[in-house]
C-alpha cells in the first residue's frame, strides 16, 4: 500500500549528450515523475529510449543536463561527491540486469556487501543478511559463491543486496531481462511480494509488457518524452 510521503520527485529532468565535432544528443526532455512511498512503477519504451538513462539519473549515477530531482525531499542534486557517495550508499538499492556478484565472495557476503562498504561489521549485519537470503528462497545457499549458483539465484542474491540497507528506493534495470520465462515470472513474484512485505517503493525498468502490467502503475519513455 502506497502512501502520501513521495520518495521520488524530478522535475524537467532532460539528458543531453554532447560529443566534439557533433551536435548534442537529446535522450529526453521535460520528464516529470512523482512516486510514493511503497509504490511499485514499472517503465516501459523500445530500446534506446532512454529507460537506464534515466534510472541512472535517479540513482545519482549521472546527472541530468536540466531539471532537478528529490529523493525523500532531498535535493541530491546540491551533494558533493561524498555526501552523494554516502546517500547513494544508504538510501538507493540496485538490482540490474546482470546480477554484478562478486565472484570471490559468498552469497551472503555478497549481500551484506552495501553495509560492508558504509563501514558495518559483516558480524553486526549478517543475521540481516541471512534473513533475506531466507526471504529469497536461498536460505541454504548463503555459503555458496556466485559461481555455484544458477542465474535464477544469483539474481535473487542480487535483490536481497538491494534491500539490506533498507534503501528508501530500489531501482530495477530490466531484471528478468537474462532470464527464461519461469525465472522471470518467479523473480517478478518475488519483488511483488518483497515490495509489499517490506512497503518498498520500486521503479523498474522492463520490456516485458506482461509483468509491467503487474505493477501499480506504468509509465513509458518513447521519443524522448515520458507518458
């Protein structure tokens, strides 16, 4: 269930890109998003739209040429390096389409990972860790490295690290995207069902129009404008 607290406020956001010698790029222009709290969007648009563009925008991994954005009424925009470093750390949870583990590390290292780089002990935050593990069905396998896991568990790996610092926004980049069907559609369940358990508010990025379809609401990003 939603609530009236918005966690996600950009307005006239747009995305230049400017390369020597060429004119400059418009990805997109006068993006307005409000979303609130516990709130599960989904974006869709053709590919080169702008849709990892723009989740990498409000993830403060780049910044936009125009407009501004506020993620729990904070105006990131006006961050240093380091203070943005530290929000990004704490505030914002990452799940892609490519789960990014560590190969090294085990599956709960990997998801106490966040905590680890904001300075907490892996003995303070591992009974965190272990209890999403057994959230995500992979109670079992907290021992195991990436490399003894299928794709289907390593991208559930991936979505307990999003959640372990109880980030006030997850952000998806087509996250069923390297999976087959049923690995989609279970994945799918699962942020459905975490997102609720846990009032999560999630923006996903996906071409799969059937599970978009799932989530509270849908946008979609085409031309350069946001519907």
């Amino acid at each position: 269930m939603t609530s009236s607290r918005l966690i996600v406020e950009a307005e006239n956001l747009g995305k230049r890109y400017h390369t020597v010698g060429t004119a400059p790029v418009e990805v997109f222009s006068e993006v307005n998003i409000a979303i609130g709290e516990g709130e599960l969007v989904a974006l869709t648009g053709p590919s080169g739209s702008g849709k990892s563009t723009l989740l990498h925008l409000l993830g403060t991994l780049d910044k936009p040429s125009t407009g501004s954005i506020k993620l729990e009424g904070e105006d990131v925009l006006s961050f240093d390096d380091k203070a943005l470093s530290q929000f990004r750390n704490r505030r914002i949870g990452f799940i892609f389409q490519f789960h990014h583990l560590l190969p090294e590390f085990t599956a709960l290292e990997n998801v106490a990972m966040p905590a680890l780089i904001a300075g907490e002990s892996l003995k303070k935050i591992e009974p965190r860790a272990r209890m999403l593990l057994d959230e995500v069905g992979l109670k079992d396998r907290a021992d195991h490295r990436p490399g003894a896991l299928s794709g289907g568990e390593s991208q559930r790996v991936a979505v307990a690290r999003a959640f372990i610092m109880q980030p006030a926004l997850v952000l998806a980049d087509e996250p069923t995207g390297n999976l087959d069907l049923k690995n989609s559609e279970m994945l799918f369940d699962l942020i459905l069902g975490l997102s609720r358990a846990h009032t999560q508010t999630f923006f996903i990025a996906t071409h799969n129009i059937e599970l978009a379809g799932r989530a509270d609401r849908t946008m979609h990003l085409e031309g350069g404008k946001l519907r």
